[in-house]
C-alpha cells in the first residue's frame, strides 16, 4: 500500500487527500496535482488545492528549520548525516541564490524536477537567512508556475490515453 493509497483508505475526500499530498517533501505539488486528477478533481482544482498545500510548510521551515536541524544534532546522532546532507543541498543553491537573488529563489522553486520545489526553496531561504518576507512572495511565485507546468503535463499525459 502506497503513501497515497493509505491516506485515501482514511479520507474519502480528494481534495484532502491533494493538499496532504502537496504538504509532503519529494512529492509536493509535483505529485499532488496526478494524484488529485486521478481522484477525481478537475485539473484546476487539483492545481489550486495542491498549491495551497504546498505553501502551508513554507512559513515553518523558514522560520525554524535551522532550530530542528540543531537539536536533531544534538539529541538524535544518528539523523547527524541526514542534517548534514540536507544542509549541503541547500548550499549547492547559494550561488544561484546569491547571483539572482530572489529571482533565483523564484527559479529554484518554479522548475518542477527533483531536488527543487517549495520545502528546497524554503530550506535555502533560512540557511541563507532570506527573511520570511522576501521569500515567502518568491517561493509562491515559483509554486504557482510549478502548478501550472505540472498541470499541463498532467492534463497533457492524461489526453494521450484517454
């Protein structure tokens, strides 16, 4: 049974099921948004619920992920690598980040391919101390055009077997 699987046996709602989706790292909208229309919902509001979704995390990572990663260091050694694999991600994205700004940030976010997308683009932003204020319009710039990207991809692949 399949992440997507076992929240449809609890919630019987497809839109539900789309924003906790897009609330989740590696999927986020970009696997959100398949999962809405294949349970039903029109591509425009898979695309919406899953944005929406995807933005609700935004303001938390931002805001406290540097404070998690520290006590995840200090009180569970073993989630060390982890932390330090996440970090060194998101300092492969300083000099994106520090050459265009945020419109790099924008950019990160926008492209909808693995290892980017909102949680990258939020993680990036309070490594490099991006106050939540200027992030947070960028990354849900770049969440909005992953959504439409997504979409017609989605509505595009869907058309070819239909």
């Amino acid at each position: 049974m399949g992440f997507v699987d076992f929240l449809e046996s609890f919630i019987h709602d497809g839109m539900l099921v789309t924003f906790l989706v897009a609330m989740t790292p590696v999927l986020e909208l970009r696997g959100a948004i398949p999962v809405g229309t294949a349970l039903g919902l029109s591509p425009m509001q898979a695309m919406l619920v899953s944005v929406l979704g995807n933005l609700v995390p935004v303001p938390f990572i931002v805001l406290f992920i540097r404070r998690v990663f520290d006590w995840m260091k200090r009180r569970i050694p073993r989630l060390r690598g982890l932390v330090s694999r996440l970090e060194r991600k998101a300092e492969s994205k300083r000099e994106l980040i520090h050459r265009w700004q945020l419109l790099g940030l924008f950019v990160l976010v926008a492209i909808p391919l693995p290892g980017t997308g909102a949680w990258t683009g939020a993680l990036v932003a309070a490594l490099l101390n991006i106050r939540l204020k200027h992030a947070f319009p960028a990354i849900a710039a770049g969440v909005v055009v992953a959504g439409v990207v997504v979409s017609l991809l989605t509505v595009g692949v869907t058309g070819l077997f239909a």
